[in-house]
DNA sequence: TACGACCCTTAAACTATCTTAAGAAATCAG
DNA sequence: CTGATTTCTTAAGATAGTTTAAGGGTCGTA
C-alpha cells in the first residue's frame, strides 16, 4: 500500500517491477480504478502531491513490487538543479490530465465493449496480468458484464471469419 | 466560441459575465460537456495550454459574453514578477485536477439521479442559467431522462412530505 | 490424489437508461 | 395577438448493464 486515503501524497512511485493500481472508494464502499502503472511507469495522486492536501485517492500494489520513490523535497531540489527534469515532470502531468480527460469523455460517449477495447490497446503490457475484477473497475463495469463483452467480442470475430 | 478542436490554447480567459462550457465530441459527433465557467471563473484547456499541442476540447458561450483573456507570454511574465500570482494559478490547476478525478468516480459510482443532485449543489449559480440539454451533457444522460429524473426528485418528494 | 479456495463464465431476471414519437409549454418574429 | 420555432415533458418499447445464483477451471496444499 503507497497511499492510503486520506493521507498527503508526499512523493512519485517509480515502479522497477510489479504493478499498481490508483482507486477511488466511493459512498457505498466499492473501488474505482482510476490508473494503473507497471515497470518503467510513474505513479502518484498528482493532485494531492502538489496542492499537500490529503489525497481521496489510493495507491495499491496487485503484485509483489519493487519501487524507487522520490520524495517531494528531493524532486524540488533538482528541480533547480536540472532543468530538463522539470520538463520531463512536466509533461507527465500534462499527460496524466489530457487521459483523466479522455478516461472521463469515453466513459460517458462508448459502450463498454468499446471502452474494452480500447484499454486493450491503451495497455498491452499489463492486459494479461490484471485480474478481470480489476479492468472491470476500469472500464466501470461488473466483472460478469466484462465476461459477456469478451464473449461478444470474440463471437463476432469467428462470425466474421 | 473561444476554443475550437485542434488549435492549441493559448490564453486564460476569465469570464466578466455571461457562461462558457467546454466540451468534447465524441466519434459519434455527440458532444460531452466537461466543465462549466460562469462570472468570475477562468475557464482554459490547461492539458492543451501547458502543453502547448492541440486541443481536443472546444469551449464556446452559452449566453452572449464578455471576457478578459491573458495570452500565454503576458501570464508567464506576470508569474516572474508575481508570486503570488503563481500560487494562484497553481491552486486553481490542481483544483480543476482533482474536480475531474470527482466527476470521473462520481459517473460510475452513482446514478443518475445522484450525479443530479450533486450537480445542483457544486453548480448552484447556473443551474437555472443551464438548458436541459446542456446539463444533461454534463451528467452523461438524455435529456429526455433527465426531465424523468427531476419528476422522480419531485415525486419523492412530495411523496415523503 | 483429492480437497478447498479462488476466479472466471453462464444464464435468468431485474433495473437504469436510451430511442422514438408525440403533445405541452415557452420563446420569438411579424 | 398569432403562428412558427424551439425546448420540455411524457410515455412506450428497446438495449446496456446489474444482480444473483450456479457450475466449471485452476492452483496450492494436505
């Protein structure tokens, strides 16, 4: 667990191995997944890291993990040192806000089998290591529903074929 | 009509009166409200300004408007000069953030009449300002739904009362 | 090898939301 | 004030997604 609601996101988890989910609990106590971030990949409560105040957000491993983190007064210190670092944190955060964009927009403009698929492609790295209870809460859907839509999906595929 | 899909954004308008969205179109050609800006707030696609690649928002005037608009270069200089100006922005950046991981949890966490309700306490200035259609765009629902929606409200209502 | 735990799939019944179509209400131009 | 245009509501039928419950597969453990 990196981040516990609640808490203030004081750093940026970046993951060396193993993989981690960013999830929303909402009234009635389900999870939502917001992101997901596997080798290579940063991950942090943007919002909670830059503005200190307690994230609503939290931040779980799905497999054993190996992380590096940077904490906050560190990445400000070279920050001033080395200007490309910024740049490149800069662009994440950018990048981040323009998916929740997207994330938001899909969400409420496609149908789940589209939605699926195009988390197929958004993530091919970890398609086949999430459990279907996991990109169901992506995608906002029931895992049973998610078993159904693959089943269309690959229904169609031989019907076509 | 402020913004238009495919430019970059280059300026923070702030709006003196009148009402602004933004939103997305959808490959469908249906468009998806994000977010709105009545007097006194700023309305920008900050993914697109701090960047500076194109948008893939359009924000445009519900009411006849008028605005003040500070263009890139004159609000990176006032940051040198201002300080506090800097904060300022920065707080309203990570606000928007965090408002939009809200509205994301919040369409698939609750239903539509929830998402209602909660939309007429977080926009209570415009609310009456707002045509059925805008706000259903908003909430993700037809406006025909949303009329059933407020009848449903009512019906409670009354009913309890 | 067998057993239990866990996850995935299936199906049926149910609910939320959409679509279409029509009528009522409000807005506007002449 | 009247007709035209747009917006809002209502209702019926269709669809997407949920819930519940049951059965099948896989994997670790005794």
């Amino acid at each position: 667990m990196l981040l516990r609601e609640g808490d203030i996101c004081r750093g940026y988890t970046f993951v060396v191995s193993g993989c981690f989910r960013m999830y929303a609990v909402d009234e009635k106590g389900k999870e939502h997944n917001i992101s997901f971030a596997a080798e290579n990949e940063w991950i942090a409560d943007i919002g909670s890291f830059y503005s200190e105040k307690p994230s609503t957000l939290n931040i779980k491993a799905l497999e054993s993990s190996s992380v590096i983190q940077i904490e906050q007064k560190d990445l400000y210190h070279l920050y001033e040192n080395i200007t490309k670092l910024n740049r490149v944190f800069k662009v994440m955060v950018e990048n981040k806000y323009v998916e929740l964009q997207r994330h938001l927009v899909q969400n409420f403009s496609s149908t789940a089998q589209t939605r699926y698929l195009s988390f197929l492609e958004q993530y091919p790295k970890i398609k086949d290591r999430l459990s279907n209870a996991q990109i169901a809460s992506y995608l906002g859907i029931t895992p049973e529903f998610l078993s159904k839509v693959r089943k269309d999906i690959m229904l169609e595929e031989t019907g076509k074929a």
